[in-house]
C-alpha cells in the first residue's frame, strides 16, 4: 500500500522513522512519499520537502513566513491528489496537519489517520470539531488522552504505547560507549561529570533559554556542559551563544549525551520526557515573552496544569517547571544544586521516574500503531 506522511519537526521524524520501518515489517508492499527528515529518508521512499521547510514557531516567525506556509500547504495538497495514497498519516504539528486533514477530507476519499494526536487537551480544545470531522482514526502515545477523547469528547482513540519509550529502551540496551570513550569521541575539554544542555530544537527557544542554561550550569565548576545540539540548527547559530563560554556541542548524539550525564537543564517536550527514562534529573527552562501574562493564561485559560510530558504522564509535579515568571536565574541555580549528587531533590525524583516508565508500559508503540493501521486498511472478510 502507498502511504503519505507528514511531519512537521525532529521528533517527528524520529517517530514517523519508527512507524515506517514497522509498516514495512507487517506491509511488505509499503511505498512511502513524505514531508519528514532525515531518519525517514533513511527508511526508504520519497522526500517531498524537509520539515526544515515547516518549522516555524511563534507568531511573529509565523506571521512573517505566512507565504511560504500557505505554499507548502499548497505544494502537500496537490502532490497529495496526484499521487492518491491508500492513508495520509498525519504526524503532531497540528496547525499545518489538520489544515491536510480538512483538504483530504474535503476533496478525496483518502483516509486520514492522525498518528501522535494533537494536544487539543492543553490548547485549542476547539480543535476536537475539526479532528471528528476531517480524521478517520487517532492514534495516541499518551495513556492520559485515551480518557480526554474518549469519555470527554466520544471521540474513539487507539492508545499504542509510547514510541520514545520503547527508542530509549532500545538505545540503552544496545549502547556499550563508556563515559571515557564518550568525552573522548566528543573531544570535551575534561573528564569530569556533564550536566545536559537541552535548549530545544527551533531557534526560537534556543536564544530564550540557553544563555540562561549555561551561566546556571557554569556555577558548578565540578560538571562540565554539554549541549545537544538540534540537528536542524547550524553549528554557527549555537556559537553566538556558546561563545567565550566552556561548552562542548554534540549533534545527533541526544541519546549518548544523556546516557552519560549526571543532570540535565531541559525545555518543555518530548526532551523532558527522554531525560526522565534515561533516569537523568532535570529541570525544566522555558522563557517566554510577557511572562505574568503567560502565568494568568496558566491559572485561568489553558487546561493543562504542566508543560512537560514527565508532569504530564505522572499528574503531579516529579520535575520543577521554571515557566514563564519562574523563569529566573537564580531559580535554576538552585534547582540544578537540588537534583546533583546529594542534593535532596535527586533520589524522590529517580523514584518518580521510575513509576512515569510503568505508567508507560512496555508496549513497542510503532508496531502497534503499524498493525491497526494495515488491518483497519485491509480488513479480511
């Protein structure tokens, strides 16, 4: 069969790389043609555009790049009618996938599965109407979505398991690097224990948190920093910031960073919840603009009490959020001092983890996902 999948990030393509790879085991006649990343490239098929072409975030980047947003919308649509898939399997980034979704619904008989749903329960609730109209089947990675669409919106949900669950399983049984070969590979400047620098993966969050993250992390000179670096990001984009400061930058290597560090300063997403299953603590930064506006909308608009997927799953705070008016200095000086070896704030949250990753269960979510998608398109009478 022939499947058309879009994504709009790196997580994305992570996820989307996992599907692919187990539609291809349970439908050996799989053909693919995407908007995806490098990963999915590898996985065999089609590259329409990169999602380096789509990932803009904020309004100010999106109002700005309107015209070429609405030009990959046009591109996707009618590369879509010409090529007529068998499915349209759309992958989060829900403001340009849901706009597919509502175009597929409208003039093709196409099906449209939605894999990864949109966090309608934290923003844009709204939302649902489109989803019940323009998608024909949701696939979840969250076990707590299953009761928002389900019982609150009577809106059928599959619940796979937890893609980012079973690649850092995989990952960390088949990784043997030591730390000393590691900091050697990566030519870090020394020997001593890293503490992780996730500043996220648009340009965006990276010039609101990561300044913030390396004069926090430097006030422990007993760590070194290292920073993950986003694949879709130019290493000279990262040296405005890193400049005169004693940073090493891996790119690519997320996983083998976190495999070795001691803790970890994060932004909100699917980072949060990776560090949490590589038992690293961590401390979640996000700066954002007008940040007592951001915390009124917290209290009073938006419906979900975390930004991070480990608060999130566990539904309770296990991993401080330094949001919007907590975003200071100070404060992630002394949260990162709590979650270091002896700090009082680092065995409770080890603890917490471990109970996130039961909630999350062992299911291999891809193969899952790749078996109710062949069935439901192929049913036997």
């Amino acid at each position: 069969m022939k499947y058309y999948i879009i994504v709009g990030e790196a997580s994305g393509d992570l996820h989307a790389a996992g599907l692919m790879h187990s539609l291809k085991d349970t439908d050996p006649g799989a053909t693919f043609r995407f908007i995806g990343g490098d990963l999915m490239q590898a996985e065999g098929g089609t590259m329409v555009k990169h999602y380096r072409e789509l990932a803009y975030m904020g309004f100010v980047p999106v109002l700005l790049h309107l015209r070429t947003i609405f030009r990959n919308m046009t591109v996707c649509k009618r590369d879509i009618v010409q090529w007529q898939p068998d499915v349209v399997i759309l992958v989060d980034y829900p403001g340009f996938n849901l706009s597919i979704a509502k175009y597929v619904h409208a003039h093709t008989q196409i099906p449209v599965y939605y894999y990864i749903s949109p966090k309608i329960w934290a923003w844009k609730e709204w939302r649902i109407k489109s989803i019940k109209r323009d998608v024909n089947q949701l696939f979840s990675i969250l076990p707590f979505e299953v009761p928002f669409f389900e019982e609150k919106h009577h809106f059928p949900i599959h619940y796979v398991g937890n893609p980012t669950a079973y690649e850092v399983a995989q990952f960390r049984q088949n990784y043997q690097e030591s730390f000393e070969d590691f900091i050697s590979r990566i030519q870090a400047p020394t020997h001593k224990p890293i503490i992780a620098l996730l500043a996220g993966s648009r340009k965006q969050e990276i010039k609101d948190n990561l300044p913030a993250m390396l004069r926090a992390a430097s006030q422990y000179p007993d760590y070194q920093m290292v920073l993950a670096g986003a694949p879709s990001i130019n290493d000279d984009y990262y040296a405005q910031f890193t400049a005169g400061w004693d940073v090493t930058l891996v790119k690519n290597q997320t996983y083998q960073l976190l495999a070795h560090a001691t803790a970890a300063l994060v932004t909100s997403g699917t980072a949060t919840l990776e560090t949490a299953l590589f038992n690293v603590p961590q401390v979640v930064c996000y700066e954002t603009p007008v940040p007592h506006l951001i915390r009124f909308a917290f209290e009073h608009i938006i419906k979900c009490k975390y930004i991070s997927l480990v608060n999130l799953i566990a539904d309770r705070e296990i991993v401080q959020e330094l949001l919007a008016d907590r975003f200071k200095l100070q404060n992630i000086i002394e949260e990162l001092g709590r979650i270091l070896p002896d700090g009082e704030g680092r065995e409770p949250m080890l603890e917490a983890y471990r109970q996130v990753h039961e909630k999350l269960g062992n299911t291999i979510a891809p193969d899952n996902a790749a078996r109710i998608m062949v069935k439901l398109l192929n049913p036997t009478p």
